[in-house]
C-alpha cells in the first residue's frame, strides 16, 4: 500500500511560500513551487514531502 497524501503537511508548505510572498502569489506559480520542493525531497531523501502523485 502506498503512503497517504499529506493534506496539512502541503497546506503548511503552501502557507509558507504565500508568507514568503507577501500573501499573493497565482496558483500556478504555487503549484510548480510544490513540485519542486516534492521533487527536490525525493531526490535528496528519497520521500517527498507531500506522497502526492
């Protein structure tokens, strides 16, 4: 069985980029930053943060 998506993980991280943002940031721009950060964990830890997709 694969691991559950983690909603308040992703919600924080999301919260994070949008204070780094000033508070607005579009929703593509957000999407992408969450890909990354996903990726770049999965490269570095082998996890990613969210276990979306």
């Amino acid at each position: 069985m694969y691991p559950r998506y983690k909603q308040a993980k992703t919600t924080q991280l999301a919260g994070e980029f949008l204070r780094l943002a000033g508070g607005r940031m579009s929703y593509m721009k957000l999407i992408k930053l969450l890909y990354l950060v996903d990726r770049r964990s999965l490269l570095e830890r082998g996890v990613p943060v969210t276990y979306d997709g």
